[in-house]
C-alpha cells in the first residue's frame, strides 16, 4: 500500500465514529500533493447537505485524532468539506447513489471526436459506464477511458 493510501484509510479509521457522531457520512478522503504543500481532505456529506458548522464540528474533532496519533510524517492542510453539487464520482458507492442523474464525463482520448460528453447516468459495472444523452441515445464508456465523471449541474 503506498504513502497515500495508507493515510488515506487511517484517517478514515479515525473518523468513521467522529462522522457517526455527527450525522454526517464520509464521502472521500484524499491526500494530495498541490505545489509544495501536502493537504489532507475529508469530504462529509449528509442528506440535506452539510453546512459549516458541520465541518466545523469534524475538523476539530478529526484534528484532535490526528494530533493524538501522529502518524502522518509530512506537513499538511486538513480540509473538511462538503463533495460540492458537481461532485466527482470516484468509488462505486458513489455510481450507486447517482443512478438517473446527470452527469459529465471527460476522456483521456476523443471518442467520436469529443472528450467532453453529458447524459443521464444509466448503469455502471467494474468495466464500463453508460449514460443516455439528451437525444436519446446510450453512450458506453469503457472505465479506464475515463479521466473524470461528475455530477452535472444543469442538464
């Protein structure tokens, strides 16, 4: 498991009872390099949407945690927020809870003639993802030609 990943799913392990707590449910962690800075997001999302005082409540909570256990080397920027209405759909659990609704979708390379496309999110396995354009027509996307998936906001 790589650097990453292994802060990832620790600091996962320390808030799934602080998100319990909260009411809140963890959307996606990462940790990534911007510049010269390391940042360490949590996204929490609940059903009406979260407000600050939510992200408030876990990154003091999840600071605390990650004071107390030390285990990341690096210096770095915790942010705690809401995913955002144009949410990128990285994990299944994700695919799942969109189903029949608007996304966009960018490729690595042009697929007749376009990386850019827009429909309804049909159905999605481990290998390929459909949607249904405005016209009608469903659109097949093998995964791994996928550079980013993401809520649309208007469509």
């Amino acid at each position: 498991m790589s650097k990453r990943d292994t802060y990832e799913a620790r600091t996962e392990e320390l808030l799934l009872p602080i998100a319990k707590k909260n009411g809140v449910e963890i959307y996606d962690i990462e940790y990534v390099k911007e510049g010269s800075d390391w940042y360490l997001r949590a996204y929490i999302d609940k059903e009406e949407g979260v407000n600050i005082n939510d992200c408030e409540a876990v990154s003091r909570a999840l600071s605390d945690e990650l004071d107390r256990t030390d285990f990341i080397e690096d210096a770095y920027i915790l942010e705690v927020s809401s995913p955002g209405l144009g949410r990128t759909l990285k994990k299944d659990k994700h695919l799942q809870k969109s189903i029949g609704q608007a996304v966009e979708i960018k490729t690595y390379k042009p697929l007749n003639g376009s990386k850019e496309f827009e429909g309804i999110l049909k159905s999605f396995d481990e290998k390929q993802i459909t949607i249904e354009t405005e016209e009608g027509k469903e659109v097949l996307f093998a995964r791994n030609d996928i550079a980013l998936i993401r809520l649309a906001f208007d469509f």
